[in-house]
C-alpha cells in the first residue's frame, strides 16, 4: 500500500492538472483509494498494475458504503485521470452506467444556503479573507475567485466582470451590480486591495487559500459555500417575487404557466451569475 501510494504521489506532483484545490483534492483521494485496495486484498500493487477487477472492487466498496451519485462520479472521474496518466484509459468503461452507477440528483429541496453572519465575519481578523466572504455574499462568487478577483479591473459600473483566469473551468462572467449594499462591497474591496488581487502583496494564491481556511474555521465558517446558495436563493426571491422550493416556496408543480416560465428565465439568469451553463443545476441551489 505504502508503495502503492508513494507512486500515485508522485505521479499527482508531476501532473499539475487543474486548481491547486483540484490537486489536492486529487492527492488526498487517491492516498484514499491506496489505501482501500490494501484492505480489500490487493497487496503490492504499483501504479501500474491497475487493472478492470481493482475498479470493480472499489465502486462495490462505495455502493456499500452508501455513498451519493455525485461522489462516486467524482471518484471514478480521478480513476480515470490516474488510468490516462499510466496508458491504460481501457481499464475503466467509458460509461459509468457500466458499473450501475446512475444519474446525479440535483433536485434536494433542502436549503444549504448560509447568511454570512456579522459576529462570524468579525472574528475573522484578516482582513482579505473577510473581503473575500464579503464578496462571496454579495455576488455568489466561488472561493477561488473571491480570493483571485482584481476588484479595480472588475468594477465595471453597473456590473462585475470576472476574468476566465479566476473562473472554474475558464468561463469569464458578469454579474450585475442591483442595490446599494453590492456597490459598497466592491468600493470596499476596491480601497483594501488598490490595483491589485485580494491576495496580499507578497502572497502566492495557495498561501492566501491556506489562510483563508484556517480564517474560517477559527471563526466558525464552516460551510462557505453556502453564501453562494445564499445569493441563488435570494435572487430568485427578487426576480420572481416567491421564494426558492429550498427556501420553503412553492414547487414546480404548484406554478402557474405564467410562474413557470418567470421560474425558468430566473434560473437561467441564476444559472449564468453563478458561472454555469446549465439550467438544471440551479435545482442544487433552489429545490425544484
């Protein structure tokens, strides 16, 4: 198992794809998945030696465990990355539904947004991870680019304009400036940061992403993404005039045809805000 883990180590170090969340995400899973092919009997195993029944056996384990849709796709996504790192793409089918693994399921209807609370926030004493919480409720930005952001160059008036190099998966975004309270956000974020990032001058972005984790959970800001369910939530209330399914308003079913379709335009503008391209997946954010 050591062996087994050191080599898919080193294969993570010399392969620096994606976020550096991505990364160690990556690297943690995978000294994961060494570690359960040891105690499922697959001893002195290299990198390798991957082979179709170490597969199997695994996506058996996670069944077992009870593990949701969404995290075994996200495992056999990084088996799959360590497949192509080997030469080996073939030992793991192309379609999940070859292992019985069905379809994600977006719709929950149970509300994971978080208010960012003003005793939480002032607990946190650094000042650019409080800027950054500041704008992840303000704008439902992801962690990463409430950190990157440049607030001077994305203060457009009337919107702010985020840069592919700070988005996931590269797409650059606008999310419009509405009230009062944004504007105060972005012209705080503007003051603190100057010309620059909200990574403190002689910072790399993994040692600000560093600080903000421990920022948070020495104040008790445990689940930050939630300030982005947060703003879906309250966007939706504010576009359609009704709260989200989520946030204890009606379901789809109960709509009007006419509210229907106001709850379809408002996802998709939700949907764009939030920096995806699919409606459906508003269904995580607001119910259905």
């Amino acid at each position: 198992m050591r062996d087994l883990n050191y080599e898919l180590k080193q294969i993570c170090r010399r392969n620096r794809d994606g976020s550096y969340a991505t990364q160690r995400d990556r690297e943690r899973l995978l000294a994961l998945v060494a570690t359960q092919l040891h105690e499922l009997g697959y001893r002195h195993m290299a990198a390798a030696s991957l082979k179709p029944k170490h597969v199997d056996a695994l996506v058996e384990r996670w069944k077992a465990e009870g593990l949701t849709i969404g995290t075994i796709k996200n495992r056999m996504a990084e088996l799959r990355w360590w497949a192509e790192k080997i030469g080996k793409q073939n030992v793991l089918a192309r379609d999940n539904d070859h292992y019985g693994i069905g379809k994600r399921q977006y719709v929950t209807n149970v509300s994971k947004a978080r208010e960012l609370v003003s005793v939480e926030l002032a607990k946190v004493t650094d000042a650019y991870t409080q800027m950054s919480l500041r704008l992840q409720a303000a704008f439902g930005l992801r962690r990463a680019e409430s950190i990157k952001i440049c607030p001077v160059w994305a203060d457009r008036g009337n919107c702010l304009a985020l840069k592919d190099t700070w988005t996931k998966g590269g797409r650059a975004r606008e999310i419009p400036i509405r009230n009062d309270e944004q504007r105060q956000v972005v012209d705080a974020a503007k003051a603190l940061a100057g010309r620059g990032s909200l990574i403190p001058a002689g910072q790399t972005y993994v040692e600000q992403l560093r600080r903000f984790e421990h920022q948070c959970a020495t104040a008790g800001i445990n689940r930050a993404h939630g300030h982005r369910h947060q703003y879906a939530q309250t966007q939706y209330r504010e576009l359609t005039g009704w709260s989200a399914p989520a946030a204890g308003g009606p379901h789809s079913k109960e709509l009007t045809p006419a509210q229907r379709e106001s709850d379809h335009q408002a996802r998709l503008t939700i949907s764009a805000e939030l920096g995806h391209d699919r409606e459906q997946i508003t269904a995580l954010y607001l119910g259905r």
